[in-house]
C-alpha cells in the first residue's frame, strides 16, 4: 500500500490571451467546426441591405452616394442592394437564413429577387417568393 494519496483527475492545457499556458480540469472542450458550404451571395446581400440601412439611418453615413464611394460599386448596385428592403419582412428572414451552397451556382440570385421587391403588396410578394422556391432545387423540389 502507498505511502501518500493518489489523486487521478483529467487535465488539459489552454493558451491564455497574454500566450501563457493554463491548466484546466476535465477534458478539452470539442471545437465547434463550420458546416460545410458557403453562405449564400443573396443572404450576404440581404444581411449588407440591413447593415447599409443601419448606417444611413444612425446617420454615419450621409446617403447612398456615400456609401457607393466607400464601397467602391456603382449608385445603381447600392439602390438594387438596398430595395432588398422593399420585401416583406418574412421574406427577409428567410432570405437571411437560406441553407448553405455546399456546390455549383447559388439557387437563387438577386435578379430572382427585383421583380418580388419592386411589387409593393406583400401578400403578393409572398406569392411569387413562393414560386422562386418552387422553381428553385435549394428548397428540395427540383434536382439541378
């Protein structure tokens, strides 16, 4: 029989900000991994629609003109970028939260998308949303 107490725990070693090791108890946390794939261009837009309105708004930026000199695009593309705006807010969400391209082109581009946010009803907007999925392989119905 040993003199002392044996003590068996698991251990595992951090890096803190300062780049010192730390030693933590239990095992080492399982890092997150991305899901494969790539975000959408037209969530990205979407979410940089929400972000230029944001700006104007809060006034850190003066108008559109303004942001397409900061962001080195035409007067044109930032008004297409920003009646994303013009669609119905649950539309919006959904654009936002599109599954992933994991290959090929994008399902759905933003030239699917003017004619829905040029109409001005929602409920009609919702309706022609409705067809671009259908007609759209992203949603499961239609093999590319």
């Amino acid at each position: 029989m040993p003199d002392g107490l044996i003590v068996t725990k698991r251990i595992h070693f951090t890096n803190t900000n300062k780049g010192r090791r730390q030693i933590k108890l239990g095992t080492r946390p399982v890092r997150n991994t991305l899901p494969s794939g790539r975000v959408p261009r037209i969530s990205r837009l979407m979410a940089l629609a929400i972000k230029f309105d944001g700006l104007v708004r809060s006034d850190a930026v003066r108008d559109q003109g303004e942001l397409a000199a900061l962001g080195h695009v035409s007067r044109p593309r930032v008004t297409q970028i920003m009646n994303l705006l013009h669609l119905a807010p649950d539309i919006q969400a959904e654009i936002l939260f599109l599954p992933r391209v994991t290959s090929g082109r994008d399902p759905v581009g933003d030239h699917d998308l003017r004619p829905i946010a040029s109409e001005v009803e929602w409920g009609k907007q919702r309706r022609m949303w409705q067809k671009v999925q259908r007609d759209c392989c992203v949603f499961g119905r239609k093999t590319v």
